[in-house]
C-alpha cells in the first residue's frame, strides 16, 4: 500500500509530466527549470515572461534526428524565432522551414545556410520571392498557380530554382478546424480530387528555370496519431506514380510536414514519435515499391514538438474576483501575449509557484488584462487561497506565444529568457512604450 508521501510525490510528478524534462522541485511550490528558480526569473526579469530551456530544445531536436535518420528534419520557424534558436537548429543540424522574408532574412543574417531553408506561403509577396532569390534559398514551396509565372520570371531566363509544390491531400486531420490544412475547403496548397495540383505540376515543367524537386503537404496541427500521415504517403505515391506515368517524372523528394501533437495538460495525447516514423517509412517503402517507383527522400517539419515543451510562461496575478459560482484569476498577460485559447479553445494547466499552500484546490478561470470577454488562458485549479502577486506559471508556452503576441491595449510584448546550465539569459528583451510610441509617426 503507498504512503501520503509517496501519493504526493506521484501527483507532483503527474503535475510536472508536461513540464521540460529539466524541471526539479527542491522546495513545494519553488520549481526551477534547467537549473534556474522560476520565481527567481520572474524577479529578475519581470512578468509576463517566457522562459526557455535551451537543453530541452536541443534534446527534442536530437530525438528527431535519431527517429528520422535518413530524412531532411526542418524546424518550422512560425512556431518561435529568434536567433539564438536560428543558432541551435544550426548545432543540432536541423534546416529551416520560413514563411516570409522576415523569417527568412533573420536566419541568414544571424548565419544559418540559406540551402537548408525552405520558404512556405499561401500568399508569398513580391519582398518574399525577391528575398528568397537574393539570398539563394534552397527550395521554395508553389502554393498556387500564379507564383509559377511570377517565380520564373523572377529567376529569370538563365537562372535556376529548386521548387516543391504544396498538394492538398484531402485528409482531415488536427485538433480544430482552425488548424487542419489538409482538405479542399481552405487556403492552402492545390488540390489532387480536382487536378489543379497535377496541371500547376504540368506547368512548372514548362518552365526550364524551375527545377521541381518533390511534392509537399501539410495536414494540420496537433495530430496525435499516426493513421493520416499514412494515408498521406498513400495519396502522396499515387500521386508520383500518375507524373511518372504521365511526364516520365521521378521526384526525389517528399515533405509530409509537420503538425506532431503534444500534451499541453497532465493526461492529454500526444504523437509517439518513433510509432510515427516506424510506420510511415514502412508506408512508403511498401507504396513506392507497389508503384514500381524508387523511394523519395522523406523531410518533416516539425515546429511545436521541438520548442512548445521547452517553454513556460511567467505572471503575476492582479486581481481574484468571484462572480456567482466561478472565480476569475486575472494575471499581468493575455491574449495579447497568447491568442491561442482565444483563437481555437487551447486550454493550459496553471500552476502556483513562489509558495507552497496547503490549501485544497478550486475551480478557477484564469484571465487575462484585455477589454475582451474571450481573454481566457485556461479553466483550471488553484489553490483556494490564490491572491493578488502570487506568481502562476503556465508550461507548454514555447509555441505560438511570442510568434502571434501583438501589442493589444498597447501592452508591450514580453521578454524571452533562456536557461541553461543554472544560467539565465535574455534572448529577446520586453517591448517598451519607447518602442511603441517610435513606430507612431504622425500627427
């Protein structure tokens, strides 16, 4: 029979589950991270803060290196960027998969191999192609029927391009409708059911500038089984297998993008990465071979799964209020530095911290500072005892936190600290009101 010790040690372990794997507890209530006391950051630093853990990452990129050792892994870089982390991917030997000439010009200036990236886009914009061709940029992904002819004119008569184009499967797969791109009715890529991907492909051979070197598809986000990326490989090949019958086209390369699920609370599913790449490579080998075609280089995308986890969000509570049978929790933040609950229904797992409270827990909705009613983080528990200045930590905050902050209510965007080691150091400092008030240049 277990002890109350060894229960409570069971259920901090549970609590801490999608947690970074560096995360200790040394005292109830003051967790540390990559060796660093959150709260300890949070005084140093301010809050609202991101913290990253620098080893977590660069383990995540480790562990899909080691899952796909023959294929091109590329860091989707929409999910966070700076360039520390343009640094890491470069370490660990991961490409880059951008999706503007922001993301684009931030890694080649910061140094990474501009033939390692591959530039995505529904809607690329003159600045995009030009940037992408300036620096030499190693595939870019055809979206739609009109960047052909823009494309190569752009290359030019005597230049060259590597491309791949985006092919819409017609899978539907990903944790909402907001983020599955793998169907017919949304913006992005060319159909197979309706042959706008097979004539876009026709005239991309036409054009002897361009040099198409695969197909692309992605079929949402947060996927957390292996069955649609299956099915994606199996649509994919037929596909092959039809240019190859129609154009004598044997294309080297497959990118079946990215959108690997993880646990944002104790408890959710998650991808199993090595299922993943086990089956799909079994999938592929077997569909090529059933096609009579050589099998292609496979490349993923992953984005969240290498840097989501590694990522906890710091702030301070402002105000608890009871209103009728709920309690709202309001903190220093938001849907300004995390649109996500608001965007598609997200929901965290907040956690006190700073002290220790042997208070039982209660339903909470934790809430953020905007002049808007769907400002929520999450539906949660605290403890009942939660105050103005206790210290909440939200962890899995790594992914499409700082990437989609804006500066709603002119709050400024927070600051990014890495740690490392039992170090601490600043990646990307707070947005001021000096910042803000510099871009408002007229009267």
């Amino acid at each position: 029979m277990t002890t109350v010790h060894e229960r409570a040690v069971t259920a901090v372990a549970d609590e801490l589950s999608v947690w970074p794997a560096s995360t200790t507890e040394p005292r109830a209530g003051h967790p540390a991270v990559g060796g660093v006391p959150l709260a300890e950051i949070a005084d140093r630093f301010g809050t609202p803060v991101y913290v990253l853990d620098e080893g977590e990452v660069r383990e995540r990129c480790r562990t899909y290196r080691h899952a796909f050792p023959d294929a091109e892994v590329l860091y989707a870089a929409k999910a966070f960027l700076c360039r520390a982390m343009v640094h890491w991917m470069e370490e660990e030997g991961l490409g880059l998969d951008v999706c503007s000439a922001g993301e684009l010009e931030l890694a080649v200036t910061t140094g990474f191999p501009p033939e390692r990236i591959v530039l995505h886009g529904n809607a690329k914009s003159p600045r995009d192609l030009e940037s992408a061709l300036r620096l030499g940029v190693g595939r870019i992904v055809i979206d739609s029927p009109s960047e052909i002819a823009r494309l190569a004119a752009a290359v030019g008569p005597g230049g060259h391009q590597r491309v791949m184009v985006r092919v819409v499967p017609g899978i539907s797969a990903g944790g909402h409708a907001k983020i599955r791109t793998g169907t017919d009715d949304q913006k992005f890529g060319l159909s197979i059911s309706d042959g706008y991907a097979q004539h876009a492909i026709a005239r991309i051979l036409d054009q002897p500038q361009l040099e198409l070197t695969g197909l692309h598809c992605h079929l949402g986000s947060q996927i957390t089984t292996v069955k649609p990326y299956l099915a994606a490989v199996r649509r994919m090949v037929g596909l092959m297998a039809r240019l190859h019958e129609q154009h004598g086209l044997l294309l080297p390369e497959l990118d079946l993008g990215g959108g690997h699920g993880i646990a944002y609370r104790p408890g959710d599913e998650a991808l199993d990465l090595t299922t993943l790449s086990r089956k799909v490579r079994t999938e592929l080998a077997e569909a090529c071979a059933s096609a009579g075609l050589p099998v292609p280089r496979l490349i993923i995308e992953p984005g969240r799964a290498v840097v989501g986890p590694a990522g906890v969000a710091l702030y301070h509570v402002l105000a608890v209020k009871r209103s009728g049978d709920r309690t709202f929790v309001a903190v220093d933040g938001g849907m300004s530095d995390n649109p996500r609950p608001a965007l598609y229904g997200v929901r965290y797992a907040p956690r006190l911290i700073g002290r220790h409270s042997a208070e039982p827990l209660a339903p909470v909705t934790v809430v953020g500072r905007h002049c808007e009613a769907g400002d929520v983080l999450a539906e949660s528990e605290l403890p009942a005892d939660v105050r103005p200045g206790d210290l909440l930590a939200i962890p899995v905050a790594g992914a499409y936190h700082l990437s989609m902050a804006s500066t709603y209510n002119l709050v400024g965007r927070p600051p990014v600290a890495a740690v490392h080691e039992g170090r601490a150091r600043l990646l990307v400092r707070r947005e001021s009101l000096d910042d803000i008030r510099s871009r408002d240049v007229g009267l």
